[in-house]
C-alpha cells in the first residue's frame, strides 16, 4: 500500500510546475486508508497520469510478470493492487467523460475539488458526490468549482466487481 500510494506521488511529481513540497503523504486511521495528496492546483493530464500509475506498474505489469514467469503469489498481490486501484479505476474513467479542469486535492483525504471553466453539474462521476458548489477565488479570478467526495460503498462494489472479473480469467 506504500508503494501504491508512493507512485501517485511519482505521478504528481511529473508535472514540470509542482512544488514537490506540496505532495503529502499520510494515514487516516480512522478511515483506514493511505493516501497522496498534492495540495496545489494540478491539470487534467497530470491527475490522470497519477490515478494510473499504481495500477500500471504495480498492477498490470507485475501480472504479466508473475504470468510469465509462473509465480501465484505475485499474480495474487498484482490482483489484490488492481482491486485496491478500484477507485482510481473510477475516477480515471470519470475525469476521461469532464471537459477541461484543473484538480485540487483536499484535507479530509477523500475529497477534491474540480475548478473549470465549463458548467461540471451536469456531468456525473461514478462513487463520487457533489457537495459543494461556488465560485473558486484562489486563481486570482472566479471559477466555477465542483467538490467532491469520496463514497466508500462504491468503492467496495466496483473493488469487488473487479476482482470476480479477473478471477473469471483464471477460473
């Protein structure tokens, strides 16, 4: 889970105007989770290449390794990351619909905030829910903003839907 966790921050850090300072990583117990968070305004590109990479280095790649090179352990943990990028999955495949935003990690580790240009009421993000709407003045000029938050439950079903799925191929 470090090292999941660890490659959004390596994601995060690719973007060339990130103050590294700003990529924090922590856990909340209470809500059993680690997290990554970077506490500056980041583009659409730059979530999207971060919500993958645990998914691509730890999950797909570490699979094709295990398949090849025959090791059921490794093809176990590779499966239990992919079911633990269930979210990141979803939040990939939700941002991939948005138009044009800019992503902003907020303090509670579940929560996030979309600023646009463009209206983003209408659009719907799978396990995510809008809480919170307005003007966002921190750019120096109003925008449209969205925040989100995280529901566990949906994370759970679509972990849980992930899993039957890959276990299907090796059934």
């Amino acid at each position: 889970m470090f090292l999941h966790e660890f490659l959004h921050g390596v994601g995060f850090s690719l973007a060339k105007d990130i103050n590294h300072k700003n990529i924090v990583y922590g856990a909340n117990l209470e809500k059993g989770i680690f997290y990554c968070m970077c506490k500056e305004l980041i583009s659409k590109k730059n979530i999207m290449i971060s919500l993958m990479f645990p998914f691509t280095f730890i999950g797909i790649v570490t699979l094709i390794i295990g398949i090849m090179i025959s090791n059921k352990v490794l093809i176990v943990l590779s499966l239990f990351n992919i079911a633990g990028c269930a979210g990141d999955i979803a939040m990939f495949y939700s941002f991939l619909r948005l138009p044009s935003f800019k992503y902003l990690d907020l303090d509670d580790c579940t929560g996030f905030v979309l600023v646009s240009e463009n209206d983003l009421s209408k659009h719907k993000l799978f396990g995510m829910k809008l809480t919170e709407s307005g003007d966002y003045k921190k750019l120096g000029k109003a925008k449209d903003y969205k925040k989100f938050t995280v529901s566990k439950l949906s994370w759970y079903v679509f972990a849980g839907l992930i899993i039957l799925f890959i276990l299907s191929f090796f059934m």
